[in-house]
C-alpha cells in the first residue's frame, strides 16, 4: 500500500482532494483514512459535483427553507453539515498525530476573494460554526486575502491558503503566516501550538499553461510546475532556518507546510503518478483526487524526490525564462482563472438550489 508508506517512511501526508455525501454515507471516507489518507480539502467547485449529483441533500435542503432560511444559507448549512461530518471521522488522525493531520478545509465564498474583511468575518463565522478543532478555512492567496490570512491566523484560526501559482506569492503567504503567528504569540502564547496552517501550491495547472508556450522550442514539457515546487520547498526549509521563524518554533509554532494541490495530470501522455511521485518529501502535504490515489496505489513510487535536482530546476526555469515566458505573470493569470472557476461553481449551485427551491 504506497499510500500508508508516504507518512512513515517520508514524512508526506496524503489527503484526499474530495468530499461528497455518500463517502461519508457509505463507509468510503472512513476506508479511504483506514488506507492512510490524513486529511481532507474541499472547494466550491467539489461542493457543486457533491451536491447537484445527489439526492442525500434533497431532505436537509427542504427543511432549511422550511425554517425560512434563504437559498444560499441553506447552501451552507449543507456545506457545514459535511464538514463537521468528516472533521468528526478525522478526530483521530488529529489526536494520534497531536494536531499535525486530520484537518479537513472549507472554503470562504469565492465572491470575497477581493474583500480581506468580508473574508475576515467569513472564516471567523465558519469557524464558530463548524466547532471543531480540526477544520481549516480555506482563504485563496489575493492581495486581499493575505490580509486577511494574518489577522484570522493572529485569532488562532487554522488556515488553507489556497490558490497558489507562483512562488512570489508563496513568499507573500509564508510572510503574512509568520506575521500572524508573530501577532499570535503577543496576544496569547498559549494557543501557538494549536494553529496549524498549508500553503496549496498548484501544479498541474501551471504545465498547462505553460508547455502549449514551448512549442517549437528546446525546452522540455511537463516539468515546469514541478521545478517550480522544488525551487519553493527550499524557499521553505531556508525560511525554517532563520532567525525569526526559530523563535516562533521555540514557542512551539507549527511550520506552514506546503500542501501540493492539483495533481492530477491533464496531459495524457505523462504518467498519472507524476505530480505525486516527483514531489515526495518531509513536512508537505499531498492532495489526491480518487483517480490519481488509485494510480498511485497501482504503480506510484515512494522514495524522497522532492530535494533532487534542484539546480536542474532552477536551470529549467532559466531556459523557460528566455523561451520569452513570463512564469510569474501567468501565475497571477491562474490566480484570476482560479477565482473565476470557483466562482462560476458557486454561481452555478446556487443556481441549481434556486430552481430546486422554486420547485418545492
């Protein structure tokens, strides 16, 4: 089972990258923890598949507009209602690892991602609501939004910091997490062991973009995201070496870990495997969708990769540099795409729950 190696014998965690009804229903999300899945992200996006594809919704959406709630806060009362669910199936993944994994992570509206604010109260209602010690809010990586990461983070929230593409807002995120933290520390010591938070760097995503740009150049495809990932894990273990971070450290602060999102490969012709079997290492997360852990069960390779080669990587994003592309310009074009995807999925259910409500 490479999935139960990963942790052990490399210090990765695998979460899955889904949450529907029926897997919480069927006993399927607790074999899939049984296999060694750590955790669990959500998204808008994940929540409309879940939701428009089931009726085991059907009920508990009847009886919140019975009660008079409008469309969309019985939205999230069905969203919450999953969350607590699988936070409660993850309690002992979070105890056994003393707040390390077991973390399941929901996402403030889309349509706040310009707004630190409103995302403020947002992840401080959700967070209220859910209870639980084991839930990450989700808050993508905008110039709002970092904003917003260290006041929530200061208020001893945890944290998935979505969204990310480049790794020039990778350095922003670890910026605002260690300023929260920091913030944290002044206000109540006591409480700095209990904020965990991860950094969601994109991958698969960013060879999409990217490799259509290197036709008819020298310049290899499908490797682009993963040098990028490498090159931000250093950026990583240099900033748990410095001085501020140490101190942090000595007062027990847990490091924001960089979680590997999107890593499914889109791509046909490379393996299916290869955004988890190239960026294996210590203190990151890696999440799954159901497919990519079925390949990964079936011909995935568990073995430390993720500090090989890194100045081929660095090599790599020079010679895409002078193909004439702008890798940190089409991360900020992801980032608005990526907003715009998640905003359209919520858009859509709460569309679909309109039409079902009027139907009622």
């Amino acid at each position: 089972m490479n999935l139960a190696r990963l942790f052990p014998e490399q210090g990765q965690s695998a979460w899955l990258d889904n949450l529907r009804r029926d897997s919480l229903v069927d006993g399927s999300l607790q074999r899939a923890i049984t296999a060694g899945i750590r955790g669990l992200t959500s998204n808008p996006t994940i929540f409309q598949k879940a939701i428009t594809g089931s009726t085991l919704y059907d009920e508990q959406f009847a009886d919140a507009l019975s009660r008079g709630l409008s469309v969309e806060d019985a939205y999230w009362e069905l969203v919450t209602s999953d969350i607590v669910s699988a936070c409660d199936l993850f309690a002992g993944v979070y105890e056994s690892s003393k707040g390390v994994d077991g973390y399941v992570s929901v996402e403030v509206s889309p349509s706040l991602c310009h707004d630190a604010g409103g995302t403020i109260k947002a992840a401080r209602e959700l967070w209220k609501r859910v209870n639980r010690p084991n839930v990450m809010i989700k808050i993508p990586a905008t110039d709002a939004g970092l904003e917003a990461i260290t006041t929530v983070l200061s208020e001893g929230i945890n944290v998935n910091v979505t969204l990310i593409f480049g790794i020039e807002r990778y350095r922003q995120v670890a910026a605002a997490h260690q300023q929260g933290l920091e913030l944290l520390a002044k206000n109540d010591e006591t409480k700095l062991n209990h904020v965990a938070s991860v950094a969601s760097f994109f991958i698969s995503r960013v060879d999409n973009a990217i490799d259509p740009l290197l036709e008819g150049s020298d310049v290899p495809v499908g490797r682009t995201a993963i040098a990028q990932a490498k090159l931000a894990y250093q950026e990583f273990l240099l900033h748990l070496q410095g001085p501020s971070w140490t101190a942090l450290s000595t007062l027990g602060a847990q490091a924001q870990r960089p979680l590997w999102a999107s890593t499914s490969t889109k791509n046909p012709a490379f393996s299916s495997t290869l955004y988890v079997d190239e960026l294996i290492g210590p203190l990151t997360v890696n999440t799954l969708p159901d497919p990519t852990i079925e390949a990964f069960e079936r011909s995935g390779t568990v073995g430390k990769t993720l500090d090989r080669d890194v100045e081929s990587a660095r090599e790599h994003l020079e010679q895409v540099k002078k193909a004439g592309i702008d890798v940190e310009s089409i991360a900020r074009k992801l980032e608005i795409d990526g907003l715009t995807a998640f905003q359209s999925s919520f858009d859509e259910l709460l569309s679909s729950l309109e039409f079902k409500a009027a139907s009622h």
